[in-house]
C-alpha cells in the first residue's frame, strides 16, 4: 500500500519507517525541518521518501496521523482533500502541556477527527502503545505470543486496512467496535503512558490480552 505520514516525530518516524520494512511505500511529511524527513526516508529504505503533507495524502491508501492535538487544523489544511481516505490515528487530544486530555467521556478526539473529515473514514490505532516499543514488537513479530493492540472505527474496509498494518508492525489486532469506542481507549493510553514513563518498568512496555481458561 502507499502510506502517507502526518507528523513524522516519535510515533510517525518509527511506524512510517516499519511500515516500510514491511515493503508498503510510505511518505513522511510535517516535521520542522525538510532535513529529518529526509534523514527519515533515507533510513527507512528503498520504500520511502519524503514529502509534503499534500503529498503524502496524494494516492495514499492510508494516512498515518501523528501530531499533537494542537497541530491538527494545521495539518489537516496541508493535507488537502481526504474524501475516502483511511485516516489511522495515534493522535490524542492533549492540552498543550501534555498533562491531560481535552476531550474525554462523552467524545474523543478521534470522533472529534472524524467530524473534521467526514468524508474520510478514521481509524483510531496505535496510541495505547509507547513508541519506544515499536522496533521491539517489529523484530519478534514472529514469536507465537504477540502483544495486542485494539483499534476501532466506523467502516469495516478501513478497519481490514488499518488491522492489517497493525499485523505487519507485529502485534496482535483486537477489533474494539465502533470509532466511539476510543473514548475508552485514549484514557486507556495515559495508563500506557503512565506506566512506561512514570512507573519503574520503563516504555518497553506492551500489553497483552489474554483469555482466561474457562
Ligand atoms: N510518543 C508516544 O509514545 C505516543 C504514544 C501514544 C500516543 N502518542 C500521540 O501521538 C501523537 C504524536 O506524538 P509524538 O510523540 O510522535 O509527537 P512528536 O514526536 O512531537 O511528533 C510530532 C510531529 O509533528 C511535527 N510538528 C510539530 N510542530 C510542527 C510545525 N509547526 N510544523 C510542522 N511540523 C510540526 C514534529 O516535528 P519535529 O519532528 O521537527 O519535532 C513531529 O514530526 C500525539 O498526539 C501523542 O499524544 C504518542
């Protein structure tokens, strides 16, 4: 698939670059400097090359969104039209000092995406997980017992997408319904986020779900 990257930090930089590995053609764009993206691209791979955020949406299949909550308007003019594009987000709605969320309970920021872009059909995947952990997962994504990783959204084809690029990343794709779902799942990231970088385990930290023997 061509995947392009909005937002090419810690989230955007690891997963742009695994999705390369994994042999999808990917654009990184929206980063400060035109340098690092292309540093990124370089790094990634043949696959990969960078652009602007125009660009990158161009011809995506699917988009990656991976900026602060305060970027988003910003990014989305840049970007263009995304009418029937697949909008994966890690994005969470944080203030701008990072300590809380600004929408929760009755909405999410990926619901609050989606009525940005209602064309566009907004997956909300990847935030439950701290990006120091993605290179980890990618490189034992052979081992029988994979972390997990819910998603949810809306529309079941974009959903088949954004499941399949969680696959290749190495994880465990759990369907978690509908995109309202991620008002529980962006709190569940502060919890991620908490444990890896305030509690004593560190950010090499992935879950995993398992079924108690009945
Ligand atoms: N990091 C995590 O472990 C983690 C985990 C779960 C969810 N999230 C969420 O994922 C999203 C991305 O997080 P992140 O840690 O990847 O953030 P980040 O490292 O700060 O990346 C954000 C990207 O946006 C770019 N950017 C910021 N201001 C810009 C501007 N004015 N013009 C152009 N580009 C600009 C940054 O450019 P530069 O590259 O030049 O800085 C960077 O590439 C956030 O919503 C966060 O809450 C992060």
């Amino acid at each position: 698939m061509r995947i392009g990257i909005l937002g090419s930090g810690l989230m955007g930089g690891k997963l742009g670059t695994l999705f390369a590995r994994s042999g999808h053609d990917v654009v990184f764009s929206y980063a400060r400097s035109a340098d690092k993206l292309k540093r990124l691209a370089k790094e990634a791979g043949h696959n990969a090359r960078a652009g602007t955020p125009a660009e990158a949406a161009q011809d995506a299949d699917a988009l990656l969104l991976a900026i602060h909550w305060l970027r988003i308007d910003d990014v989305l003019k840049q970007a263009g039209e995304l009418s029937g594009k697949v909008i994966l987000t890690c994005s969470l709605p944080m203030d701008a000092g990072n300590t809380g969320l600004v929408i929760g309970q009755t909405s999410s920021g990926a619901e609050e995406l989606a009525k940005k872009v209602p064309k566009a059909n907004v997956v909300c995947a990847f935030n439950t997980v701290p990006s120091e952990v993605f290179f980890g997962v990618y490189e034992a994504k052979r081992k029988a017992k994979r972390p997990s990783l819910v998603y949810c959204g809306d529309d079941a084809r974009s959903k088949e997408v954004a499941a399949g690029l969680i696959r290749d990343v190495g994880f465990e794709a759990i369907d978690a319904g509908p995109l309202r779902i991620a008002r529980y799942t962006e709190p569940f990231a502060l919890l991620m986020g908490q444990l890896a970088y305030e509690g004593t385990d560190g950010p090499e930290l992935a879950y995993r779900f398992e079924r108690y023997p009945g």
